[in-house]
C-alpha cells in the first residue's frame, strides 16, 4: 500500500501502538475538520483511515511503529546534523579589534585576515585566527610568513585613512 507523504505525516502525528488506537485517533478530528471547512486534511486523514483499515492488524502495528521510528529517526539526524554544524563553526578571530585604534594609525595600510597553520609562526598557535592592521612592512612580512608555510591569508583589505577596501568582492546570496 502506498501512502502519500502528507498522509505518514498524519500517521505519526496520530500513531498510536496498535491499530485500532490509531484508526480512533484519526477518525475522532474527522468531525472537527467538517466545522473547520479544512477540506484538504479532511481528505488526507479520510485516505489515511481508508488505507490502514485495509492493513491486517500485524502488518499494520509493524507500518505504524516503522513509521514512527522513520520520522524520528529523521527528526533526530536533523538535531545531530545541525548540532555537529555549530561545532564546526570558525574559532573566533583574536588579535586587532575591527574598530580599534591600529587601524587609523598613518601608516596602515593593509588588514589581513591569517590562519596560523604550524608552531612556528611568530604569534599563536596552529588554528587560531587572527585580522592584523599592518604597515607595507608588516604585510610584507606577513607575505613571507605564509610562503614558508607558518600561516594561511585568509583575507586582505587595502586601508585608507581607516576605510576598508577588500581586494575581492563578497559572494552574493543566491536568489
């Protein structure tokens, strides 16, 4: 028997262990959905109650606590799903502050964004991040810096009298 998604959404909201609990279930909100004119979950819930009475009692408990399991199976890989997602989130960023002092000094001229990769580097340890205000002297130093693999740049702005200019544009959102 094929039941559509709309109405094993239906089976799990009014699943009960057996099938007779069920089928008392979906059957007593017919009457509510009459006064309600709520045409559409009528009919769902009439097809759900039209299909399960003609499953054998057996096969019918097994479909039902099946489907209970599959929904809360999916309901939980979603909590888990977004749960390992905050998890993976960025290490926040340390050094200069965006708004501090260092970047309206005169002679700044770059902000850069580094990801320290060994023990090497000359600040912080491996995954840290850091934004750095820096002189040409300074980004030229940051620039050997990652050639000799002690960090990553992630990002680089131009600095001008305290505005920030990104060498890429951001990535639009999709619409």
């Amino acid at each position: 028997m094929n039941f559509t998604k709309s109405e094993l959404e239906m089976l799990y909201q009014y699943a009960a262990p057996t099938k007779e609990e069920t089928l008392a279930g979906l059957k007593e909100i017919v009457p509510v959905l009459e006064r309600k004119d709520d045409l559409l979950t009528k009919v769902i819930v009439e097809n759900t109650v039209r299909k399960l009475e003609k499953l054998a009692e057996p096969e019918c408990n097994r479909f039902i606590a099946n489907n209970r399991a599959a929904f809360i199976a999916e309901r939980d890989k979603s909590i888990r799903r977004r749960l390992a997602e905050a998890g993976k989130k960025e290490p926040p960023l340390l050094g200069h502050d965006l708004a501090g002092t260092e970047r309206f000094l005169p002679g700044t001229r770059h902000m850069v964004t580094v990801e320290i990769l060994n023990s090497d580097s000359p600040v912080g340890f491996p995954g840290e991040r850091y934004r750095f205000f820096l002189s040409d002297e300074g980004y030229q130093n940051a620039r050997a810096s990652e050639g000799r693999g002690e960090v990553k740049i992630k990002s680089h702005a131009t600095v001008c009298a305290g505005k920030l200019y990104p060498d890429k544009k951001p990535k639009q959102p999709e619409r």
